[in-house]
C-alpha cells in the first residue's frame, strides 16, 4: 500500500516549551493564542473572557463570557475566537511538570482532562478575580530565579484544579474501592495513552481485548468482565469507540488520505476500515 509520509508539524514554540515542560502567559487582542491546534504533549489550561466556538473531540460548545477550559493532548480540540475582543489567560504544562510530586495522580483521571469529562466550566467574576490572581502569580514566577519555583507553579495548577473542583457535583468524583474498578481503570488510561496517532508509520498495535489483557497480564475474560461490571460496556465496545473518535479526529484535523488513516489505526485494507466505520 503506497502511504503518505506526512506527520503533523509541532511549532518552534512547542519545541521551546519542551525545554522547560511549562509555560503561561497572557491572551490579549482576538485570543490568537487559544487558536493553536496542539495535541502533542501539553497539558493546557485556560481562562478567557469573550465569545467563542470549541470543537473538543467530537462535541462542540458555543461559549459566551469568562470560561476555565481544560485541554488534554490525548484528546483533539480546536478553537474558533467568535467575538472581536478575547482576553484571558493560558498555561500549558506536560505531565512530567505536574507529576514531579510522586503523590500526584494522573491527570488521565481527572474528571476536567478524561475523555468524556467536563472541560468547560462557567466562571462568575468572584472566581474569576481569584483565578486571575493565581495565573498572574505563575507567569510571574516562572521568570524568576527561585529554586523552588517549578513546585510552587506546580502548587498554582493544583489549587486551580482544587478550585475547579468545588464546581463539579460530586458523581464526578470516581474512586476505585475493588479489583474490578481497578483493572478497568488501568485499561482505560492504557487505551488513553495509544493515542493521539502521530505518523501513518507508526500504526495502532494494540487493537483487541485479548492485546489489551496480554499488555495488562490478566486473562482476556477477566477483563471483559471487570470492564463490563464497572463500565456497563464491553472492552471491544470501548476499543471501537475510541478508534472511530481518532479516525473523526484525523479526518477533521489532518489532509491524511484514507489509506494513511486506515493504516495507522491498524488495518491494512481501506476496506475494512471503511467496513468497521460504516458499522
């Protein structure tokens, strides 16, 4: 099969961000900022006032007035600035940055950066003279020559989290009390992490219930079972439905012919692909 080489670009600021694992600053004028597309290894998070169009993964929201979005880089998003004035705050991290506490959880299972989570939240102006206040404080010390100043930046995205939270009802708020939940948990974040597909050179490997048990070293059935017990869905089920989410992010976000696109989620055959999609 004659396959397209092309991968998608990562812009000379996102290497320069690679340096350090941190950055935030300030949006002013049409948010230009909020526009780039990046699903490569930044963590983002931002406050904006104005109106706007968010397309995250296969939902859109139409957003007017101040919003605290939450941006994953397992998961596409783009961002249409709607009104002619956007001002607000970004700061975007990796999970290495956030995680150099070793009692910081993954941020895959916070219920503002997992796939199916809430990422948007409406801020009053009470909330939002605080987060102002916390964002100020990073890109402050983030130009400073405190040794200590990546863990208290660290401390600023937490309390921001932290705040975050308050506004959520408390069914968002999943804790894993048994095997079952447990193992279903690990294979979701394992699923999470075989995304997003980067080059059609480098196709999806794991692909069935039987690859993700044997990656997971557990029998097939007990998988199916927790992952069903916990979830009300199959392992093929969530497998399925996170490939086609992929497949729409591709198909919306790149030029990849179907070919590439059949080939990089695994299947050798355009065919299938259009078979399996179809379906």
């Amino acid at each position: 099969m004659n396959r397209n080489n092309t991968s998608r670009s990562v812009s000379e600021y996102n290497n320069n961000l690679k340096l350090k694992g941190f950055n935030a600053f300030q949006i002013e004028g049409d948010g230009q900022a909020t526009r780039i597309y990046s699903r490569k290894d930044f963590y983002k998070i931002c406050l904006t006032t104005g109106k706007s169009r968010i397309h995250y993964a296969d939902r859109s929201y139409e957003m007017d007035g101040t919003i605290l979005f939450f941006g994953n880089p397992h998961i596409p998003y783009s961002w249409e600035t709607i009104s002619s004035s956007y001002v607000g705050y970004t700061c975007l991290f990796s999970e290495e940055f956030f995680k150099q506490s070793e009692r910081s959880e993954s941020l895959q299972q916070s219920p503002f950066f997992k796939i199916g989570g809430t990422p948007i939240l409406h801020i009053d102006e009470t909330q939002r003279a605080f987060l102002n206040s916390l964002f100020i404080k990073m890109i402050e010390e983030q130009q400073t020559d405190y040794t200590y100043k990546d863990e208290l930046i660290h401390n600023y995205i937490n309390l921001i989290i932290h705040e975050s939270l308050k506004l959520q009802p408390s069914e968002h708020y999943d804790k894993h009390t048994n095997a079952s939940s447990r193992i279903t948990a690990v294979f979701l974040e394992l699923l999470e992490r075989q995304f997003p597909i980067e080059t059609a050179d480098h196709p999806l490997t794991l692909r069935s219930a039987q690859d993700y048990a044997r990656e997971l070293s557990v029998h097939v059935n007990y998988l199916n079972r927790a992952v069903k017990d916990t979830t009300g869905k199959s392992t093929t089920a969530h497998i399925s439905e996170r490939i086609i989410a992929e497949a729409k992010a591709l198909l919306h976000h790149t030029e990849w012919n179907i070919a590439d696109i059949a080939y990089a989620l695994g299947y050798e055959y355009p065919t299938y692909f259009n078979n399996f999609f179809k379906r």
